[in-house]
C-alpha cells in the first residue's frame, strides 16, 4: 500500500481515465456506489505500479520517487485488487502486466466515451425456447457486438421476450401464445417510439424458432435502419467477422412449373430433401430451393453475406410471384440462421408479396409442422 498522497489533480485525471472503475482485468467495478446497499460514495484505492518506496511491491531505488505521483503509474482500484496486486499476491503482478491491464482499460473507456450520437442504436433483444431450450441474448452481449461501429442508445434494451414460458414448440398453444405476446410488445412498447422518431436506428439480436423470427422481421419491416446479428458457434458471440472467399447462393428453380402449391426450400443450415416437403403438400408441388455449397449451421459469418441473402431472397419472390401470380400462398420451409430469418420477414412486403405459411421441424410430431401464416 502506497505512502504517497498523491496529489488532487492527479487522482482526478486519473478518474476521469479510469470512468470511477477497477482498472483490474474483468473487473470493472464501480466504485462510486456500494453494489449492496446502493449508497454512494468514494471507495477507490489508487494504487502504484511501481511503489513509491523502494521496499514497497515492485519497488525501485530510482523509478520509485520518479513515479510516485506520475499517472502513467496509477491504477484505480477497488480494495479487493488492491490488496491483492500489493500483499496477497505480489509475484504474480509484474510491472508489465499491471501496465497492459491499465492501457486496456483506459484505452476501451476512451472508445466508449468518443462515440457521436448518430452511431447509437436501440438494441432489440428477443428470444423464444426452442425444442427444450431457452434462448435470450443480453444487453451486455450486445453491446460487445455492436461496438465499434454502434454503442447502446438506452439502458435497458427493448426485451420482447415472454420470460419464464413453460410451452415448447411442440405445443399447439406455443405458436400462438408467443406471436400474439410479441405483436402486443412490439405494438406497444416499440412502434410508438418509432412513429415519434425516438429511434433512428436498431440493433437486433434474436434467438427463436424461424417462424417467430420471420414475424419479428415482418413487425419490424425494412422501413427502420437496422442492422440484424447472429449468434455464431465459434467463437460464441455475436460479433460479425470478415466475410468467407468465394461466398454464393444458390437458387434453384423447379424443373417445372406443377398445378399445385408452390413451396420455398431454404437449405442453407442443413440440407432439406424435397421429399420433406411433398410429403406435406403433395408431389405437384413447385419447390424453388436456396442453399450454399455447404450447409451448415455455422456458415453465416459476415454482414456482407446477410446483406446478400436479402437481395437473393427479394429477387427469388419477385420471380415466384411472376410465374404463380398474386393467388398463390408461398409454402416456406427454412432451416436458416437467426438472422436470415429475421431478414426473411424484413424483406417481405405486404401489399406486394405472396402470403406466406412457413412451416417448423419437429420429431415430437414427426416432421414439419404448420406454424404460422404471414400475414395472419
């Protein structure tokens, strides 16, 4: 512990740098206010990389009086880490490492703090169970995600979620229970602050089944900026990533036109046999297919390949709805990632597109399922 008192001026730049946090690594803590009882006041340490005495942790004979007061030397602590970078465990808290973590730090509240108001954004968190799990993103997720490019406008995020829901989507009730509570959210909570010009700009992260996904996209539409995330397997988290070489889609078109209904196979998470799909709505059905060369349920990396899809999945029903006219309802079948459900819906017009039923895999009932129509 450090026998300098360090002078005023010093101890408030270093606030400032530090924004009242542990500079401890995955610390944060603030120290304005006792997280327990939430009563407010002082209770940082500001402790010394190199001591102010040469017999002091990590002390020197020559930088010791240099530093004492100089805050490239100072760190913002609370009395947990302070007592353990300066008695409990000194060894394994070199002078270097205490530097990196102070650099880290003070260099993330620098970015946090630089941001203009046109890169806010309102975050939209919305999650439903899927098969046994639940699925719910956090505001504290998201925000890692969205930076640098966007930062959190409000706190705390829109949550559309029906918390703590016992039905599962094999459950007749599920399907209608949980796209009534999300319209009903969405109508109250969102839309009018939308319609005030409140929110100029959304950020979306969403873990549900597709069909409730896709009419989160149609509550939504393509009117709002938005920017759509999704969750990836490795690493975990919601963080765009650089966009795969040589990425495409790829449309096919049935061979021929049949009399009957017209379905949309959208294998891009895994493969779905046409079989599936006659299976529910006979074999004179027409059945346009999306994929990649691969699907997988990871494929989905980059905004660059979200924006993609947006354009691929316009143009596929502007085709369809030239060559069944405007009386067909369109039969979707997805396996897809979150976030191209969601732009599914997005994507969707209502006064100019095809009606759509899309459809859910579920073992407990043996293969797919109507779930919902859109509009319905």
């Amino acid at each position: 512990m450090s026998v300098t008192s360090v002078p005023e001026k010093v101890r408030t730049r270093l606030w400032g740098k530090a924004a009242g946090r542990c500079q401890y690594e995955g610390c944060n803590k603030p120290l304005w206010i006792d997280e327990l009882t939430k009563f407010e006041f002082n209770q940082s340490y500001v402790a010394h990389i190199i001591a102010d005495k040469p017999g002091g942790p990590r002390g020197d004979t020559e930088l010791s009086e240099l530093l004492k007061a100089d805050i490239s030397n100072l760190m913002l602590m609370c009395d947990t880490h302070h007592r353990l970078i300066d008695k409990e465990d000194i060894a394994g808290h070199p002078p270097e490492l205490l530097r990196e973590m102070k650099r880290k730090h003070e260099d993330r509240i620098e970015l946090l703090t630089d941001f203009k108001e046109e890169k806010q954004s309102h975050v939209l968190l919305y999650g439903a169970n899927i098969g046994e799990h639940s699925a719910y993103a956090s505001l504290a997720k998201a925000a890692h995600a969205m930076l640098p490019e966007r930062f959190p406008a409000e706190k705390p995020a829109f949550e559309l979620s029906l918390n703590n829901s016992l039905f599962q989507d094999h459950e007749e009730e599920f399907w209608g229970m949980e796209r009534e509570n999300l319209r009903r959210q969405f109508i109250q909570r969102v839309q009018p602050r939308l319609a005030q010009g409140d929110i100029s700009h959304l950020s979306i992260f969403a873990l549900a089944p597709q069909a409730l996904l896709i009419e989160l996209g149609r509550l939504l539409s393509d009117i709002p900026a938005a920017d759509v995330y999704q969750l990836h397997r490795e690493p975990s988290n919601w963080r765009w990533q650089d966009s795969p070489e040589d990425f495409e889609y790829i449309i096919k078109q049935p061979s021929a036109v049949q009399s009957g209904a017209v379905a949309v196979n959208l294998s891009l998470s895994a493969t779905i046999n046409d079989s599936r799909i006659t299976s529910v709505l006979g074999d004179d059905t027409s059945i346009w297919t999306v994929t990649i060369r691969e699907p997988n349920n990871d494929f989905m990396k980059s905004r660059e390949q979200l924006s993609q899809f947006r354009k691929v999945f316009r143009r596929l029903l502007d085709e369809i709805k030239a060559q069944r006219g405007r009386d067909a309802v369109l039969h979707v079948f997805p396996a897809a990632p979150v976030s191209v459900a969601v732009e599914m819906g997005r994507v969707w017009m209502p006064k100019a597109d095809l009606p759509m039923r899309i459809y859910d895999e579920n073992r407990d009932k043996g293969g797919f399922k109507e779930a919902l129509d859109i509009p319905g």
